[in-house]
C-alpha cells in the first residue's frame, strides 16, 4: 500500500483528510501544535500542554464511528462565566488523556483507536510552543499565532520561542513516503510552522518522495491577502532549501462572482487564482480539475474529488 505524509492544520487538513481515508493508502498526519487561541489557548496555557485543537479537528475528520459518538466530541459548551465555556469536548478530552497516557502523542494513539482511524496522527512536536515573529524594520517580535496571523505583512521571518524536538517517528515516515503533502490550511501559521524546524527540512531534502502541495482556494485575510497560487509557492520553496515542490494541486473552475464577491465583503477573503505561468516557472507540475464545493455558503474544497485527483498522481508516479 502506498504511504502519504500530509503536514499541515487548521480546517483545510481536516477536509482533505476527510477525502483520502476513502481511498486504499497508509496515511500518516503530523499537525502542527502552536495554536494559541480560543479554547486550544485556554487549555495551552492553564495545562502547559501543546495545542490540541487541531489535532481534534484532525482525528474527527479520519474517524470511521457513528455520527452520535462525532456530534458528542464536536459539542461545545456555550456559558458565559462558568469554565467550561468556549471548550468542546474533544478539546478536554485530549488534555486528561494527556495527563493519563504521559504525551499527546500516546493520547493521539489512543483516540486513534477509539475513533476506529486508519492511519497515524502525529503532532509536530511534544513540547508546548510558541510561534515569535520577527519585524522588519525594528526589534519588534510578534508572539504567537494569533498575533502573527494578524501581522504578516510586518514579519520578516518565524522562528520557536525555543528549539524544539522532533521524534524519530516523523524522519522515518517523511523517509519512508511515497508522496509528502502540504495541505490547504494557513500558510504562515499551519504550513510553515513546520518547515521552521531544521529536522523537518533536512528530512525532506533527503527523500526521494515527490513534494506536493494542494491549494487554498482563497486567502488567509492579513496572512495571503491577494496571493496567487504562485505566490505560496515561492514561500514554500524558500523553506524548502534544496528541495522544491513538485507538483500543484488547484481549482480551475469558475466559483459565482456573488459569492466572491460576499467574500471580500464579509470576510476580507479574496479567490486564489491559478497563474500557470508562474507555476510552472517555478518548475511545478500543475494538477488541475474542478474540486471546490459550496457548503453553507462557504467555499471550500470538494474533499472527494481532491482525494481522488492525489490517489491518481500517486498511483502513476514512480520516483
């Protein structure tokens, strides 16, 4: 069976997970854990633990139970003053089986079993972290996710608020892949927290396995305002060092200007464009096809149709 490494976090991981355990292949997550904000803030800071709250996302997305056992692990308790508030339950379940089994990733393990998942998932890093970034024009650093999120346009590079460890799990599943992903998901504060990590990097530039990246379909708003889908490419690549991206995943279909238009009104959020040009100058190969979806108004991608246009590369490619 094939074997896929996806890194990344945030909802876009999460649908695209959603989509690949449809499909005949090994598949190992490993989640970045610098979030600080909403309830994954709370529990970070009050437990001295790393963030949770996408490594839940993540797990209910690969789950194979019941719709009822999803809805309990989804539900969030909504009671202004009492503490529980703001927390779902997947949230605090995490944080005691951390305490329980010694680490989230025994904790992860377990839910995996619970969940019925096929596949690994693997947080970055045990330790609890905080992104910093560095500004442009002065020493200001701007500390943790959220604050970065909101400043982008104003750091000049990221870094750990201390060097972290990887385990050896990670080398040898990026070693032993036959494709390695970056999922859709916030460039600057799901993506890169990752390749920030010289392990990470180093293990990438000595795989064999091709390197691939699937598209946001919009822009992170203060993150990728305006971006194209070349312009996350030339970040990647400049993390990346020797290695490069291999081949883009991307919508090519047209998405109802009303609906991007609201967008841009409501959410600040504006359509990542396919500049194949610029791609392809960057040497990528570009897979594209009409993988987006409409659900509740929002756009996001079609977690079936871009599962199946990575099954396909991968079962063609050969390296």
């Amino acid at each position: 069976m094939k074997k896929i490494i996806v890194f990344g976090g945030g909802t876009g991981l999460s649908c695209l997970l959603s989509g690949l355990k449809l499909f005949p292949v090994e598949v190992t997550t490993v989640i970045a854990v610098s979030d600080n904000g909403s309830s994954t803030g709370v529990l970070k800071e009050e437990y001295g633990i790393p963030a949770v709250g996408d490594v839940g996302k993540v797990l209910l997305s690969m789950a194979n139970v019941d719709e009822d056992f999803i809805n309990l692990l989804s539900y969030r308790f909504h009671k202004e003053g009492t503490s529980l508030d703001n927390h779902p339950v997947r949230n605090i379940l995490l944080t005691a089986l951390i305490d329980l089994k010694g680490n989230l990733t025994e904790a992860t393990r377990y839910m995996c079993r619970l969940l019925q998942i096929r596949g690994e998932v693997l947080p970055l890093t045990e330790e609890k972290v905080e992104l910093v970034g560095k500004g442009y024009l002065t020493d200001e650093e701007f500390y943790g996710q959220v604050d970065i999120s909101k400043n982008v346009r104003y750091i000049s590079s990221l870094s750990y608020d201390h060097d972290i460890h990887i385990g050896e799990e990670i080398r040898s599943k990026i070693s032993q892949a036959d494709l390695i992903i970056f999922s859709p998901g916030s460039l600057y504060t799901s993506i890169l927290p990752h390749l920030i990590v010289k392990d990470i990097v180093d293990a990438m530039n000595d795989a064999k396995a091709p390197i691939m990246y699937v598209s946001n379909l919009v822009s992170q708003p203060g993150e990728t305002d305006q971006y194209n889908v070349s312009d996350h490419l030339v970040i990647l690549n400049k993390c990346l060092g020797s290695r490069k991206v291999d081949v883009v995943v991307s919508n090519n279909a047209r998405i109802d200007e009303e609906i991007i238009r609201k967008y841009l009104e409501t959410e600040k959020k504006t359509l990542v464009r396919l500049d194949r040009e610029q791609v392809e100058k960057q040497g990528a190969q570009i897979i594209e096809d009409d993988i987006f979806s409409i659900e509740e108004g929002k756009i996001r991608h079609n977690a079936l149709k871009t599962a199946f246009l990575i099954f396909s590369y991968l079962m063609k490619s050969e390296y």
